[in-house]
C-alpha cells in the first residue's frame, strides 16, 4: 500500500472517495512515518470497505 503526506496528515493512495484530499506532488511513500497525524477518513476502517 502507498501513502503521502498532505497539510501534515498521512493518506492512502490513491485516497477513498469520502477523502476530499488528492495527491498533487507529494512524494509517495510505502513506510508510516511517526509522528504524522493519520486521516481518518483514508486510514480506519469503515463499515462497508471491501477486505
């Protein structure tokens, strides 16, 4: 799975729909780095995400 880093917050990628966040230049990483707020929108599980 890849993620960046947008306004100090960590987000999948490519971002769900219900993020309103998109990757413009950010760099894409494969590690979670410390210290970075996680988006809960693209980092939690919700009821109804496919396994």
């Amino acid at each position: 799975m890849l993620y960046f880093i947008k306004d100090n917050k960590l987000h999948r990628f490519p971002a769900p729909k219900r993020c309103g966040c998109k990757r413009e230049d950010e760099k894409l990483r494969d590690t979670i780095p410390r210290g970075i707020e996680q988006c809960i929108y693209c980092m939690h599980h919700w009821p109804g995400d496919k396994e």
